[in-house]
C-alpha cells in the first residue's frame, strides 16, 4: 500500500495519504488500486484515471477506520468519579467540541471491570468501542486529531517534554501522599517544599514567561490543559498561596479556566475532592 501510494503521490499533482490501516471497503478494492498504479506506471493511464484512483484512497473520502468523511467516532470515557488522571482528557473534549460519554465508575463496580481493561488500570478511552489504555496516549492522539500538538513537531515534541516532565514531579508529589509513615511523610514533605518543588514550579515558570503564558509556543496546546489542571490540585492540596512566587504558571491555569469551552465544562462537571 506504501508504495501504492508513493507512486500514485509520483503520477499526480495531488498530495494523497493512504490510510495505513485500510478499511474494508479500501481492502476490498486493493487489488484494483494496484492495478492501476501498475498501468500509471507503464504509462498506459492518463490522468483522468489517476485523479478517480486519488479520490478512492484520499483521506477526506475513507478515513482511516474506513469511515466517510465528517462521521465522528464515538467516544466513551472510562474513569472513577475523579478528575485524577481523566481531566485533561475531558478539557480536551470539552475544547474540541467533542461528545463523549463520561461514565464514572464505583468502586464497588471496580474489582468486576478491572478484568477487562487493557492493562487492568484506570482512564480507558474507548473509540468507536475499542479501549485504549494509557492516559497520556490517549490525550495526545485526541490533541493531534484537534491540532492541540502546537504548530509543527518540534512543538509536539516540547509539549511531551512539559508533560513528562510534570509527571516525573507529580511522581515525587504522590511519593509523599502515600508514605504512610508519620516520621518519613515529614521528612518528604520538607523536601518537597523546599528542594523538588521550587526545582520544577522555577523552570516551568521561567518556559511559560518565555512563551507568552503559554507552555509550548505561544498558542494553546493540550500541555496547557495538563498543567491547568496539575495546578489547581497543587493549590487545592497546598493552600491558595501555593501559586504566589509563579505568577506565570497562576496566569496560565487562569487562562485555561476561562476559556469559554473550559469554562462550560467546569460549572457542569461533578465536583470531587481530587
Ligand atoms: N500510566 C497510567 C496509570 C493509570 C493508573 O495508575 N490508574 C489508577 C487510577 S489513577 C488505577 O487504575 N488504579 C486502580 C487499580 O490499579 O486497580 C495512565 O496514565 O493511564
């Protein structure tokens, strides 16, 4: 299909993507396809016959699940009743557009389910009844989809790095939660309050002031979304004053949460404690 689609891009103007997972009505017509780019290539084609191939493998005609153009997959999100690690994906949605199905699972219901997710955890997203694990994938392929990855991939690339490097900080973060010991919970918590967070909350302050309270290029990208959402729960768990030394990083989670889209999400969402 690879080089069908290289020598079809050769034999025409017209810039074609051949979906890489071909659909059944694709599949069905590969031979055809074949056929024809061996005749364009003995020169025994002409363009009419080249532009009909193009508008059978164009994108905007089968999309990659072999859907038309403008069908919109279906999406249900699975997670516990929390923002936790859904959120970001739910401002994605909610910015995109985009319906979903939002169902909050108990904990009672949980043990039951857990036999049936991909790795056993918690958000699944599943597309057009398919469950996707992994809630960093799945926010990244649906901010791809909606142009939330920057403008090129070098800004894809820094949206990751901001992202993983969130994480790797919220890692330190629920290392403290967790610690059950009285004695070594303190001692984490100094840490974290005096070394590990001014570390991290310094640099991101100091990226977001370089990209015009932005945190990757000047223009909204779902990073935004994921450290909107971080910094509200690092103000909720260290007090309203938590943000006052990181005016920038205060001044980005704002300006997510007042964006119209975010905005509606916010006042209808359920509320919960993290
Ligand atoms: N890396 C995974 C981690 C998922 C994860 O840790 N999920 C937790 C909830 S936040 C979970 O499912 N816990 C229940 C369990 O492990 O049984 C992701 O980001 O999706």
């Amino acid at each position: 299909m690879e080089a069908m689609s290289r020598a079809l891009r050769q034999t025409s103007n017209r810039s074609v993507e051949v979906p890489s997972t071909l659909s059944r009505i694709a599949k069905q017509s590969e031979m055809v396809f074949h056929r024809w780019v061996q005749q364009v290539h003995s020169g025994r084609l002409g363009p009419f016959t080249v532009e009909r191939a193009n508008r059978l493998l164009d994108t905007s005609y089968i999309n990659r699940k072999g859907k038309m153009s403008g069908e919109q997959s279906t999406y249900k999100l699975i997670y516990f009743n929390a923002r936790g690690r859904a959120e970001h994906i739910r401002y994605i949605f909610a910015y995109a557009g985009i319906d979903y199905i939002d169902e909050r699972i108990t904990r009672e219901r949980w043990p039951e389910l857990k036999k049936s997710m991909p790795y056993g955890m918690l958000p699944v997203l599943e597309i057009d009844g398919k469950p996707i694990a992994q809630s960093n994938a799945v926010a990244r392929y649906l901010a791809r989809k909606h142009n939330l990855t920057g403008r090129n991939e070098w800004e894809a690339m820094m949206c990751d790095v901001l992202v993983d490097t969130l994480g790797d900080l919220k890692q330190f973060i629920s290392q403290y939660r967790t610690e059950e010991d009285h004695f070594k919970k303190e001692e984490k918590k100094a840490k974290l309050l005096k070394e590990t967070i001014p570390f991290y909350l310094n640099k991101f302050e100091q990226t977001v002031g370089e990209n015009g309270g932005y945190t990757v290029g000047n223009t909204t990208t779902w990073a935004d979304f994921v450290f909107a959402v971080a910094l509200e729960n690092f103000e909720n768990m260290f007090g309203a004053t938590a943000l006052e030394n990181y005016p920038g990083l205060r001044e980005l989670k704002e300006r997510v949460h007042q964006i119209p889209a975010i905005v509606n999400w916010l006042v209808k969402r359920p509320h919960t404690e993290f």
